[in-house]
C-alpha cells in the first residue's frame, strides 16, 4: 500500500505546484514530497536485498488478467531512488532558475506529473500498468519539452521527440500483449523465460520490445530527437535527459533481460546497437558548441553503454550497467544544471564566446570538473568503477561481441574525455562572455554541487551502496543473484591501461577540438548529409506532401464520387472474398413459383422506372412500388411481422420524399451520357455483388439460423409477439438507440440550415 501512496502523493502535490504563488521557498516546499517518496524508498532496500520486496496490486480488467500491479525489487529501488532524488534537486533547482518568469508552477507541476509517471513506470509489476505509465511519460515530457511554446523551436523538438517515442509506443504496446500471451500472464515478475522461448511469438515479441526501448532511449537510428529536445528549459534537460526519461528505455532492457534474455536474437540486437550509439554519440558531441548540446550528445553515448552492458548480459556486465546508471545520472545531472547557470550568468552557453569564468564562478568551476571528471570516468568518480568493471567485461566476453565492446568503450572514453575538456575550455584563457558574470544563487548551486559531492563521496566508500542498490539491482536484471564486489583500485590492469591511454589520448583531441572537428563538421553540416534530423525531416515532411496531395486528389467535393468511390471498394472487397470461398453457389435452386416471379419482376421494374423518369414525384412513386414489393416477398417467405414493417416504413417514406421534393425545381437534364453511362456500370456491379454475395450467404451455413433463436425467445424472455420490433427494441437496443440519435441529428442540423435560410432573406 505504501508504493500506491507514494505514487498518489506524487500526482496530488501537481496541483498544488501549480496553485502555490511564485515564492522562493516553492521549490523547497514542493521538494519535501519526493524527497519523502526517496527516505521511504531507502526503508526498502533490505526487503529488496532478502528477496522479499515488497508488493501491492488491485483487479483492473480481472476478465483479461490485468492488475494495477506494482513491485519494488532491487532494480525499481534504484531507478527510484534517482527519480525522486534528482527530482527534489531539480524542484529546487526549477525555482531558482525561473525566478521572475512566468509558468514556474506550471513547469514544477508538470515535472511533478513527469515523476508520477516515471516511478509507475519502474514499479510496475503488471506489462499493461508498466504501458500506461511509459505512455504518461511521454505525453508529460511533450508538455515539458514544448514549455516555451511561443517559439518554434520547442515545439518542433516536442513534436519530433512525441512522434518518435510515441511510434515506438506502440510497437511496445504490441510487443508487451504478444509477450503476455507467450508467457501466460501479464505479470512480470511471473513470467518465465522457458515458457516464453518455447512460444512461436517470442520472436516477434522481442522485436516489439527493442523498438519501444530503442526510440525511448535514444538508440541509433532513433537518437536524433534527445538533442533537439534541448530546446526545453534547462530544469528539464536536467532531469528528463540525464537521469529519468531516456532511462525508461534502458530500465525496460534490464527488466525483460532474464524473460528474453536466451533468444538468439536478444543479445546480439542489443550489444550492437548500444555500441553504435555509444561510438555516435560520443563522436557528434566532440562537434557542438552549446553546452547543452554537447551535455545531450554525451548522454546519446551513455545510453548506448548502458544498452550495450545489458547486451553482453554477463553478472560483470550487468553490475558495471547498474553501477554506471549511479554515476551517470550524478555527473550529468550535475552538468546540465551547471550549464544553466553559466547561461544565467553570462548570457550564452555557446563555448565560443565564453572564457575565464572560473574567477567570477568558482562554485559552478568545481561543480563542472567533478562533472567532467565524471564524464571522462577516470578519477576518484564513480563512473571511474562503472567504466573499469565495463572494460573488464568486454575483455572476458569471447568473440566479435567482446572485441566490439571493448573497442566502443575505448573509443568513446577518448571522446568523452574531449568533451569534458571541451566543457571546462570556459573557465580558462582570458575572462570574455556576453554579460558580466556573476555566480549563480544558492538554488542554482545546491544541485549540481550535492550531485558532484555524492559522485566523489560514493567513489571513496562504494560500500555504501554496493550490498544495498547494486546487487540487488543487477541481481533483478541477470535474473539470479549476482556477487559485486565495488573498488576504486583494482591495481594494474588490461582495464586499467585501456582506460588511461583512451583519456591521455582524449585531453589531447579536447584541446585541438576546434582544428579536428572542422572537416568532419563540413561534412556533418552538408545537405546531403543524410543525418537523424535530416531524414526526420524528410520522412515528416514528405508525409506532409503526401496527405496534400491524396486530400487535393480524392476530396474534390464531389458527392457522387466519394459514394462511387466506397461502393468500389466494398465491391473489390466483397470479391475477394468470394474468390478466396470459392464455390458459394454450388447448391441446388428451386424453380420460383409464379407469384414469386411476378414480385421479383415488381420491384424491378419500380426500379427502373425510378431510374429513368424525368418527374422526381414519379421517380419516388416508383421506389414505393419496389418497397411494397419487397414487403410482399418478406410475406411469401414467412416474414409477416417483417412485411408490415416494411410496409408501415415504405410509406411514411414515401410521403415524406413526396412533401420534400414536392418544394424542388424540376429535373431539366441527368447529366452527360458519359458520366451516366458510369454510374450505370458502377451500380450494375454494386447490385451483381451483392446479390451474389447473398446467394452465397443462402449457401453456407455452418451453424443453427439465429432467427430461430430471435423467434423462440421473442415472446418468452422479451415478451413481444412482434419479432421485428422485439429485434430492434430488446436484441438490438444499443444498434437502435445510435440509428435514432443519427436521425435526430440530422433533423437537428436540417432544421438550423431552413432557419438560417429564413433568417438570411
């Protein structure tokens, strides 16, 4: 109970974000509630570390096997602690940087509604509980991403990143249904890998999954929209890119790894792609000015790590993934509040156009080195002991998988370690920015400078959290209890000289950055350079000319082909398949009595004379004579009650066309002989089809007539001697009710059009 609690208190407190009037204590006040939320999840972590974690769910749809389930394992503990943790940070952290601004309590509720979302999404036990959640983080993140609506910008980011995650929200939709069906149960933490991999939807199952977790977390070829999501507030990019949202994906990987972890296609998929977006990110990164833009590149790369650990899948694989998500999440969270402050004091955050500030901003100086120090991973940091037991596991893995590791991981440590070269470039050289700097206030610093505290603090006594978050985490991701052993110094090693060679190699390409990225940048920067926002662009706004050009070619206001146009297509149908039956016909036909013919002929005949009569009042006493005649059909087949409906029908019908079209001019001319001649054709085939498709319905029958059942129960349970009307009022009340409302509706809408006329002479 104390989970659905936690998660309440957390949507609650959304309103009153926006309620509260714009004071300097908000952020602090609304900071107790997740900061409450992290203290309760600390009380946790035994649970979790006994393997008895605790547990709540309530029936939601009990005839599907759906539960509003939630669970707080090992694995949910740690993504948890980080939400609600950096989320007190960044309440904190929002107010100070929206001081004076309009909508602070509107982005401090939505960030609130963010943090519901996310903790669902790590607590949930149940694949459709988990969807609803990861669908609220998205819609949640397109608020937050879009918040300065009035520019451009961010909306066209909120847009691409909607469109994309949301694509792949519905590939996991499908792919979280196909998976509950493989295994039996909707709930994870009872579904079994046997019983999944024996299914034959486990592989189609899978590749749902990866496309859901790949476009959430960034993943190549769906990594462009995280950096254009840095059109957001800087609170924003703080929480959502570094330590919660671009997660989710990740979170996703580590729980299903022990349900589809052993097929075939599971750990390849995953290995490469995460070290494909691991070299990517760390690459583009080293091209960028903005620190914002550098900071998102960087997390790009991260992701794929992460990605990539869990692809390797082994216990020492899996415990650098949880490791590096602590670090992660710290020096990076701490990174992007840093470059908000040094946009609040000195104007810009282009790289270019600042220098010197370690002067005038000591306190974000020493904030930004443990965070480049962090990115780098080698110092007394703990993505220093996430970065070396990943390197260890890329040496033990065999075959081309390890060697892909090891080579993505030293590559990008080069790449990282530039860019956080990169980063601290303003700090040093002559003192130069747009406006005079100044040093950010106490709410701006409390967060990046607490998150570089624990980066360092966490590295020297990894004990701290080793028994606790670690092996419980990476214990829940492998599926069976993992040994972790945490160090700051393994001594001298493969790992160890890996790593320092990648980043002596990195401080060198950091400081000559400006020369070595300047022909790849030309390249990067040509048109037909087909980048992620280039094809995105292209695919959007190709879709764009496409819907132009199918509205301008079929909506041509023109009633007579829209109505041509579906009858076609059911016609097309409808012969399809009755080719694909194949025989409907074959059975045996009476010969039809005289009166039957006579009948038949009737309703022909009014048909045609409908269709030919100049006079509209002849044509509609025609379409009564075919009414009638199909009333004496229903009457010779044994349909009586059916034959005075159609009788009582047909004839307000006929009165009321007669006093509509009464009021019409005359008919002068149909039409051109070509059109007429179409439309003939169009109906000729319309009426073959159907008449075939009913003869053929008269001609299979694999079941009992349900007009034997409407007749037996009409006057027993429903108690109507009239069948026809039994049918319409008690079988198909609900079909009834919905022809009567269209009715109504229509009356409505001719009723305003005659007064609107009325009111216009």
């Amino acid at each position: 109970m104390g989970l659905a609690l936690a998660l309440a208190g957390v949507f609650g407190t959304v309103p009153v974000a926006a309620a509260l009037p714009g004071r300097w204590w908000r952020g602090a006040a609304l900071a107790l509630v997740p900061a409450g939320v992290f203290v309760y999840l600390l009380t946790l972590l035994e649970r979790a570390r006994d393997g008895d974690p605790l547990t709540w769910s309530i029936e939601w749809v009990p005839a599907l096997g759906i539960a509003l389930a939630f669970r707080s394992d090992g694995l949910a503990l740690l993504f948890g602690l980080l939400i609600a943790g950096i989320g007190a940070l960044v309440l904190v952290y929002a107010e100070a940087y929206m001081a004076g601004k309009a909508g602070a309590g509107r982005l401090e509720a939505t960030l609130l509604a963010f943090m519901g979302a996310m903790l669902g999404v790590v607590f949930a036990d149940d694949v459709v509980t988990l969807f609803v959640a990861w669908e609220l983080t998205s819609i949640t993140s397109f608020l937050l991403i879009s918040f300065e609506q009035e520019k451009l910008k961010a909306r066209k980011a909120a847009v691409q990143a909607l469109l994309v995650t949301g694509a792949g929200g519905l590939a996991l939709l499908a792919g979280l249904v196909v998976l509950g069906q493989a295994a039996g149960t909707y709930r994870i933490s009872e579904m079994q890998a046997e019983a999944v991999a024996a299914s034959s939807l486990a592989n189609g199952a899978m590749v749902l999954v990866l496309l859901g977790a790949f476009t959430k977390s960034a993943q190549v070829p769906f990594h462009f929209w995280l950096p254009g999501a840095m059109a957001a507030p800087t609170p924003v990019s703080a929480y959502l890119h570094s330590a919660t949202m671009v997660k989710a994906g990740v979170y996703l990987l580590a729980r299903l790894n022990p349900v589809l972890g052993d097929l075939d296609g599971w750990r390849p998929a995953v290995t490469a792609a995460g070290a494909a977006t691991l070299a990517v990110g760390a690459f583009v990164a080293l091209h960028e000015e903005d620190l914002k833009r550098i900071l998102a590149y960087t997390t790009v790369g991260a992701l794929g790590l992460l990605t990539m650990l869990i692809g390797l899948g082994s216990e020492l694989a899996l415990k650098a993934a949880m490791v590096f998500v602590v670090g992660h999440a710290l020096y990076k969270g701490a990174l992007f509040m840093t470059a908000g402050t040094i946009d609040h004091g000195t104007g810009t955050r282009m790289v270019g156009e600042l220098g010197g500030l370690r002067r005038a901003m000591p306190w974000t100086f020493g904030a930004v080195a443990a965070g480049a120090v962090g990115l780098a991973g080698f110092g007394p940091v703990l993505s220093f002991i996430g970065k070396e037991a990943a390197l260890e596991a890329g040496l033990e893995e065999a075959g081309a998988a390890g060697a892909w590791a090891v080579a993505a991981l030293v590559v990008s440590g080069s790449l990282f370690t530039a860019a956080g070269v990169v980063l601290l470039r303003p700090f040093f050289g002559a003192e130069r920015a747009p406006h005079a700097p100044h040093e950010g206030s106490a709410g701006l610093l409390a967060g990046p400078l607490v998150l570089g505290a624990l980066s360092i603090g966490l590295a020297l006594a990894p004990g701290v959290i080793e028994g606790r978050l670690i092996a419980p985490a990476a214990a829940a991701a492998a599926g069976e209890p993992v040994k972790v052993s945490l160090k700051l110094w393994h001594g001298f090693n493969a790992a160890l000289g890996l790593s320092a060679a990648s980043v002596a190699a990195g401080i060198g390409a950091g400081l000559g950055a400006p020369r070595l990225t300047r022909p790849t940048a030309r390249l990067m920067g040509a048109r037909w350079f087909p980048s992620g926002p280039k094809v995105y662009d292209w695919l959007y706004y190709g879709m764009q000319r496409a819907a132009r050009f199918h509205t301008v070619w079929m909506q041509r206001g023109y009633l007579r082909g829209y109505i041509g146009a579906v009858l076609l297509t059911s016609v097309v149908l409808v012969a399809a398949a009755l080719v694909r039956w194949g025989g409907p016909l074959e059975r045996e036909w009476t010969e039809p009595a005289f009166y039957e013919a006579v009948a038949a002929a009737t309703v022909i005949a009014g048909a045609t004379a409908a269709i030919v009569h100049m006079s509209r009042l002849a044509a509609v006493t025609a379409l009564g004579a075919v009414g009638f005649g199909v009333a004496i059909i229903y009457a010779l087949f044994g349909g009586p009650d059916l034959a005075l409906t159609q009788i009582v029908m047909e004839t307000l019908s006929v009165m009321l066309f007669v006093l509509v079209f009464y009021r019409l001019p005359k008919l002068v001319e149909r039409g051109p002989l070509p059109r007429r001649l179409r439309d003939g054709a169009i109906a000729l085939t319309v009426g073959v089809t159907m008449s075939v498709l009913v003869l053929a319905s008269l001609g299979h029958r694999d079941g009992e007539p349900i007009s034997r059942y409407f007749g037996e129960t009409a006057y027993v349970e429903a108690f109507g001697r009239n069948v026809v009307n039994v049918i319409l009022v008690d079988f198909r009340a609900l079909d009834t009710l919905g022809e009567i409302v269209v009715l109504g509706t229509a009356a409505l809408g001719v009723y305003a059009l005659l007064r609107v006329r009325r009111g216009q002479r």
